[in-house]
C-alpha cells in the first residue's frame, strides 16, 4: 500500500451474489475519483462463447457520496449482452 492510500472497511452494494453486502478491507486512495475494484466473481452474466466469459465486477463510490460505500457499475470488459447494473 503506498503512502497516498489507507486501509477502511468497504460496503458492496448491487452486484453479484458472492459480492453484495459484503464488507471488506480494501485500500482506498486519499482521491475518492481513484477509489474502486475490478473483482473475481463467480457469478458472472452468461454471455456468448466468442466473448469474455470471465468479466470482472466493478465497484466505485458515487461521486461525492462516503468512499468507503461501493456500487456495482457493471462488467469489465463490458457486453451488450450484459443486464444493466441496477
């Protein structure tokens, strides 16, 4: 962790199942614009075999809102195919 980032208990909200609710340990930056995690999740949208059938979960504070609360933006790499994150 480098000296511009500090240890807090983040709050995941929406998302997959093996995520939501959770609250984790993660560093978070002193910047909330860089704060946020593409995460492994078993429970990925089902999607063609020609596309990336293992997309990471994204999670990031809303703006303004406490950095240490996380919403569920979606997949990365993303895909039409994909339900909107709410």
């Amino acid at each position: 962790m480098s000296e511009r980032e500090r240890e807090t208990t983040v709050h995941f909200i929406g998302g997959p199942a093996d995520w939501r609710g959770r609250r984790v340990a993660m560093p978070v930056p002193e910047d909330p614009a860089e704060a946020g995690a593409y995460l492994i999740s078993a429970e990925t949208p089902e999607r063609p075999a020609h596309e990336d059938t293992a997309p990471r979960a994204v999670y990031e504070p809303e703006p303004g809102g406490p950095v240490d609360v996380w919403h569920f933006q979606g997949w990365f790499p993303s895909s039409p195919s994909d339900p909107p994150p709410s």
